[in-house]
C-alpha cells in the first residue's frame, strides 16, 4: 500500500519534519512533484538539515529514497544536497533511487524563470527562481530532457538544441545575465548523477509494492499552491494534491491507503497571491518572530495569518485526507485570543467555498474567536496533558472539518509530536 503525506495550505506545513517521524513505518519514501523550490527542514541529532531534492526518509538507514518522475530535478542542487548529507553518514548510493522519466531542470530554465518574472512587474507570481515553470512547461511542451537521456551518448547535442531554444526566450525577455558559470556546474553535476541509481521508476516502486512493502509518498508545496485547484495563477507549476502521486510515480489510485495531510495551526505564505486571513498588524509579527517563519529555500520572511478552515476543508475534500497532523501548536502559546476562519465574505457574498475568483476578489474573513491556551504546550508529553483550551481549539476544528487531527506537533525536533 501507499500512503500519503501532503501539505494542507500554501506550503512549509512542516512536511519534512512529519516524514522523517513516520519513516520508520515504511520501506521506501518517495517524492512525486516539485522540486528545489520546496525546502524541508529536519533535525537530525540536533542538526538542522533543508532537503530540496532528496525525500525526508533519508536519514533512515535501510530504507529507500526514490525521486519519482513527476519531480522535476536540478542536478546541482541535488549533487550538493548529496554531499551534505554523505558528510552526515549517510550512503546516498545506496539509498536513493532516481526514476529515469524524472525531468531535468537545466540552467536556461532558472534564466527563464527569473526573466518571466521581473516581465511581470508587479504581477509576479512569487516564484522561488528554481527554474521549476518553465521546466514543467517544457515537460507539457514535450521538449523536456529526462535524467534517462543523460545517459545517451548523445546528450550533449540534445542539450543544446533545447538551449538554443530557451535563447531565443531569452533574446526575447532581454535576459542578458551570462549563466556559463551555472552550465560549468551543471556539467559537473551530471556526470555525478550518472553514477547514482537510476531506475525504471514505475516498475521499480510497483515491484516493492507487490513484494508487500510499505510506500510513503511525500509531497512539496500545498494543496493550496495546486497548478489546478490552488490559487491560479499564484502556484507553482506541478499537482502537489494526493492525485498526484499516481503520475508522479506511476502508482494506480487504488493502491493509496491513508492520505495524511499538514496544517499548521495557524497559516502562512511566501511569495504573491490571495491569503484572506493574513495578518498585517503585529499579531502576524508576533507569529513571524515565535515561529520563525523565514523561507527554508529563499529566506524570505513568510506572511502570517491565522488557519483558513474553508481553505482546510476544501484541501481535504480534494485530496481524501484521512487524518491531519497539526504542526506547529506551540507557536500559538502566548497568544490571549486566536481566530478560526470559517467563512469568507467575497465580492460581498458570505461563502464557506473557495470562490473560482479568490484571485481577483476582495475576501473578508469572518472569524470565531478561541481564547488562547496561556500554557506552554512544548511540556506537554500526553494528549491528555493538553490544556482545555488545545481541545475546545482541536475539537471545533474536527467538527468543521469532518477529519480528526490524530497528532499534534509542539516542536521542530523529530520527538516533539503527539498523538491520541
Ligand atoms: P516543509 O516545507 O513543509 O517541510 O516545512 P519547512 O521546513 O519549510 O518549514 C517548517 C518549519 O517549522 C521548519 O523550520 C521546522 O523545523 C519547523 N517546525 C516543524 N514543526 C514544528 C513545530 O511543531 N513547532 C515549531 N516551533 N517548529 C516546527
Ligand atoms: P515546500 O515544499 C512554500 C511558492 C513560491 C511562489 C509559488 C511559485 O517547502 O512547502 P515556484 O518556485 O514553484 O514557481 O513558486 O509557490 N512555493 C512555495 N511556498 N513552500 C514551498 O515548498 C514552495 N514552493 C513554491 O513562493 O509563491
Ligand atoms: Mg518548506
């Protein structure tokens, strides 16, 4: 079977952390969209650790890590990425697998990238400037080169043919930055990722799977940030959603089991685009401080607000979330009062659904008011050792949902969850 985790809002729900928990319950964890763009963080024996490329299950001896061919993958990231983690003992030539379909993200993608967006002005989306657009374009544009053509003798001329490409792009756009330093590194990078474990991903994952193994997908980004159902345009390019998983590592739907989705317990954003219950006052500073809410992959502060329930609810219908780990809970500690969105006034109709126009639309939030738990919920070690307050807040939350938040994260290190 394979089960699923994914991210509820618009990203950094604290997926990272999540599955190296769960690791130990499965064989192989296997990411199936994005790419450098995401940023998950974990502790490892005390030791902050940001993977970009690599699933979160790496640190796990004997389990196996898979790239699945729905991510889209740059190599220097990934070589460095592999080196940081070799220099923490772990043998990535032995536990992490690539799928040959996985696309490539190459250096004219990241130019494309950034001159898409400064054409955009002030209309940007946002974007991390991984290059992770345009490479999903030439995936749907069928131009794409796959780590599989890597090994083609020929690879160097199929390069050039799809930089000549992205130059024509690029005349276009006026990009003038010279990026030959970022092909040296790509390069480079390649001839290491040749020697890593390349595999026919779909037969590789369904064999384990008929050997009666236990498969964790691990998604990037959030179900808000879907190419389909987040809020277009300001997304990123690929379904970060539990559908997702099927062709991003060629799994039939009915092989996925549980889908256990994030939420922070409260909300927050990088980059552009509609977040109706961002906070603008110093509340949103205060939950920016306490939660140190910077982007693990740009550094740039995160824009805080407090949990969308309509935005929960649609996230779990969408994906068939079976049960919800709350992240996170131990930043709401000093608050006295904390807000619960439960529906939006948009265009000046009251609506508990995400609107088609949430983009272009003025959304107000009407909130119900929780009082704050005035405890730190960092000592607790019990569910039961939750202050009422945890449980008036988790039990109206459920209730709304018509999903139950089974655990409770109160810490970023791997121990601190809870769960019932
Ligand atoms: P991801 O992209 O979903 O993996 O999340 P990020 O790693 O980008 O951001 C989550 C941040 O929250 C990281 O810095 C984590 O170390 C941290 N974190 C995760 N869970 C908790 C928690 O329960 N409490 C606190 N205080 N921090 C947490
Ligand atoms: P993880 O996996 C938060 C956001 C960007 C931007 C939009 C499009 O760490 O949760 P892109 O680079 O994909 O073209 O950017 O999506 N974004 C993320 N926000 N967490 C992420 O990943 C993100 N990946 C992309 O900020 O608004
Ligand atoms: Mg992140």
């Amino acid at each position: 079977m394979v089960d699923v985790i994914l991210g509820l809002q618009w990203g950094d729900e604290g997926k990272g952390k999540i599955v190296d928990f769960f690791a130990p319950n499965y064989d192989v964890i296997a990411r199936f969209q994005g790419g450098p763009n995401a940023g998950h963080t974990l502790y490892v024996k005390g030791e902050k650790v940001v993977l970009h490329q690599i699933p979160s299950g790496i640190f796990h001896k004997g389990i196996i890590n898979l790239i699945g061919n729905g991510v889209v993958l740059d190599p220097v990231t990934l070589k460095k990425e592999c080196d940081k983690v070799a220099a923490m003992g772990v043998n990535v030539k032995e536990n992490l697998f690539i799928a040959q379909r996985t696309n490539l993200i190459i250096p004219t993608h990241r130019a494309l990238d950034k001159a898409a967006e400064l054409a955009k002005g002030d209309e940007k989306i946002g974007s991390t400037l991984k290059g992770i657009g345009p490479a999903y374009m030439d995936k749907t544009g069928r131009n794409a080169l796959r780590v599989g053509d890597l090994l083609d003798p020929g690879f160097k001329n199929l390069y050039n043919k799809l930089r000549a490409k992205h130059q024509q792009l690029l005349d276009n756009y006026q990009f003038k930055e010279d990026i030959s330093t970022w092909e040296q590194e790509f390069f480079e990078a390649i001839e290491f990722l040749k020697e890593l474990n390349i595999v026919n991903g779909e037969y590789f994952i369904n064999q384990k799977i008929a050997e009666g193994k236990k498969v964790l997908a691990e998604g990037a980004q959030g179900s808000m940030l879907d190419v389909d159902f987040g809020t277009f345009p300001f997304v990123t390019s690929s379904n970060t959603i539990s559908a997702g998983v099927s062709t991003g590592l060629g799994i039939p739907p009915n092989k996925i089991g549980e889908v256990i989705g994030i939420t922070k317990a409260y909300c927050t954003r990088v980059g552009s685009g509609p977040f109706p219950t961002e906070l603008f006052d110093a509340t949103g500073d205060e939950l920016r401080k306490i939660g140190n809410e910077f982007g693990a992959t740009t550094g740039r502060p995160r824009r805080c607000g407090w949990i969308d329930l309509v935005a929960l609810k649609f996230a779990c219908m969408i994906n068939g979330v079976t049960q919800i780990v709350m992240t996170k809970a131990d930043v709401l500690d000093s608050f006295p009062q904390l807000e619960v969105c439960t529906s939006y006034i948009a265009g000046g109709i009251e609506t508990a659904e995400i609107p088609f126009g949430i983009s272009q639309l003025k959304i107000d939030p009407v909130y119900k008011a929780f009082k704050g738990w005035g405890k730190p919920v960092t000592d607790c070690k019990t569910w039961a050792d939750f202050p009422e307050q945890v449980h008036l807040y988790l039990n109206f939350i459920n209730q709304y949902l018509g999903v139950e938040v089974k655990y409770v994260s109160n810490g970023p290190g791997r121990e601190q969850i809870i769960f019932q």
